[in-house]
C-alpha cells in the first residue's frame, strides 16, 4: 500500500515554502489531489477517517498573497515545528530537526498552521553493514570519489510508486548487493529500517534559496554536518553519529524560466524533476556537486512539474547535504510511504 501525506496543500498562498525563492507559487493545477500539473502523478490521499494519509498542514490556513511586492504578510512559522521534534541543529545556512517515527506508515498531523521556510522529507536509519545484522548496502561500499561517482545505478525515469528504480549497474563501485536491498533504501521494512519525518528550515536571500549542513562553504563560513538520526533509530552503533540513513524529499514547484537546482554532498544523490532524471551521482564517495539549469529541460512556462530528490549516507567520517536553489515550489512537501 502507498500512503502519500502532503505537506502543504493549499497553505502556502505565495509564501517562502521549502526552497521557494520570494514566495511560494500557485497551487492552482499542482497540489490539489498530491498532482502538480504536467509532472508525475502520485495515488491520492484516502477520504479522512479511513487510516490513509494526514497532512501536517491545514487547507486554506496559510497566509495569502502574492510573492514580491505582496499586501498581506505571511505567518511566522514556529521552529521547530513542534516541541515533539528533537536533534534540533542549526547549521552553516539554516536548521534541521528529528520528527515522528513513521514506521508503521501513520504520519500524525502537524498543529502547524503555516510552513513558510519550511522542507519535509523522511529520513530512514539502517544498521550498519559492518555490525551483526547491519545492511549489506551501508559502510561496505567502496569508495567512487576519484571517478565522480557511479552513474546508472538508476533507471532515468522514476517509478510509477515516486520512488527511483534500481538499474542493476555493472559498475562493481555501486556497492549495492541486490534490487532487494536497494528496493529497502526508500520504502518502510520491518527490521531493516527505521523511518521518521525530517524538517530543514532554509535560508532564503537575493532569490536564491540554501540549506547547508556540509563542508567548504566558502567565505569563511562555518563547516556544519547533517546527521538527523543522532541517537534515534538504530542508534549510533559506536560511532559519535548517527551513520547509514537515505532521506527523500517530495515537492512541486511553478516552472517560471531560468531556474537552477544545485545539490552538493554525499553519499548517492538523485534529483528527478517531472519524472526524469536530472542529477545523477550514485555511490559512496566524498562530498561532490551536481547541478541542472531548468531551462535545458524542455518544461514549460507557467506549468507546475514534480520533483524529488533522494540522498544516502552510507559511510563513516562526513555527512554533507547542501541545498541551493531558485525554484518557486508550490507546497512543503510530500510524504510518500510504500
């Protein structure tokens, strides 16, 4: 069974939302029934009552207006979102914090009435490969720094689910044991994984919107890391983090030209935007940089498309996740559990 909670849902008016760089976009033809037009289709939520999805966010309770130049001022977002969530971090540019365990598939209501500034994901924990039980695809992998990563791990289109499928890459630096245990990296398993909710909180100036827990930041800045899973799941197995994790984040956003997404971290790093894969940087490896200018995607101006982006930590020493953007995104987004 799919459950798809979308996080946001008719709140964000023209808000600063997740990535959004001056506001958040129109939800008109993208969020209603979790479809942003022209991009993927995800299964509705079930009728309420029926044990299906929640939203952490309420219809309609947002603030409403446009982005530059708007009347109305949009509500403070409290952070973090709740006191129920823990690990909370602030880093280089922006926060990170621990939400629910989501195991079980139920993903409870956020009282929140607003998430302006705010990205939800779900963040998985998996025993480590090298301890008694751990998972094959964690702290085993060889290193694919020297070589920029493994390319193809992946199918170039992502799977009817919203989830990336595995491509049975010949490349030995992949580092992954089976379609079986990768099929585990971002769907619910009983004793493999543990999953929970993740918020980043981002930064938003001259229209270019950043979350960086990682390395190398430049101008002198602060070194930050991102390790959300400190002393939950399956603990830090020995280590003083938190290691072996994938994290997703759903959303949507207004095509509106000349956009850019950049992502800069480790491990495996896939970004799809309107189904299709756009940065591709599978296997362990040290932190490295993947980029897409919009405009060379054949979209189209006005339409609301998807995107996704899954991440795994899959060795000891660093955790880097570094996010720059300027897209507009029409929601905060989407949790997708199979």
């Amino acid at each position: 069974m799919q459950e798809v909670s979308h996080l946001g849902d008719r709140a964000c008016g023209a808000l600063i939302l997740a990535l959004v760089s001056m506001g958040c976009a129109s939800n008109r033809g993208g969020t209603e029934g979790n479809t942003a037009t022209g991009g993927s289709k995800y299964v509705p939520p079930p009728p309420p009552g029926t044990g299906g999805s929640a939203s952490f966010i309420p219809r309609d309770a947002g603030a409403i207006g446009g982005a530059a130049g708007a009347s109305t001022a949009p509500l403070a977002t409290p952070w973090p979102p709740s006191a129920d969530y823990t690990n909370v971090t602030d880093v280089t540019y922006g926060a990170y914090a621990l939400g629910p365990d989501i195991s079980t598939g139920s993903v409870p209501v956020n009282p929140l009435k607003t998430c302006v500034g705010l990205l939800y994901g779900v963040v998985r924990d998996f025993k480590m490969g090298s301890q008694t039980g751990g998972h094959p695809d964690f702290e085993t992998a060889p290193d694919s720094t020297n070589q920029g990563g493994v390319k193809g791990i992946v199918a170039s289109t992502l799977g009817s689910d919203g989830k990336p499928m595995y491509a049975n890459p010949t490349d030995p630096l992949a580092g992954i044991t089976s379609q079986d245990t990768f099929n585990q990296w971002y769907n619910n398993t009983q004793d493999i994984n543990m999953s929970y909710v993740v918020a980043l909180k981002l930064t938003t100036s001259n229209g270019l919107s950043t979350f960086s827990a990682s390395i190398k930041n430049g101008g002198g800045l602060a070194d930050s890391s991102f390790f959300p899973l400190d002393g939950a799941g399956f603990g830090n197995e020995g280590q003083n983090h938190n290691f072996s994790f994938t994290t997703e984040f759903h959303t949507a956003f207004t095509y509106k030209g000349g956009e850019t997404f950049t992502f800069v971290g480790d491990d495996d790093v896939w970004v799809f935007i309107n189904n299709q894969l756009v940065i591709d940087m599978g296997g362990r490896h040290g932190q490295l940089t993947g980029s897409v200018q919009l405009d060379t995607l054949g979209l189209t101006v006005g339409t609301n498309y998807d995107l996704a982006v899954f991440q795994a930590e899959r060795h000891t020493s660093q955790s880097n996740f570094r996010i720059d953007t300027t897209l507009a995104f029409t929601n905060c987004g989407q949790i997708i559990i199979t």
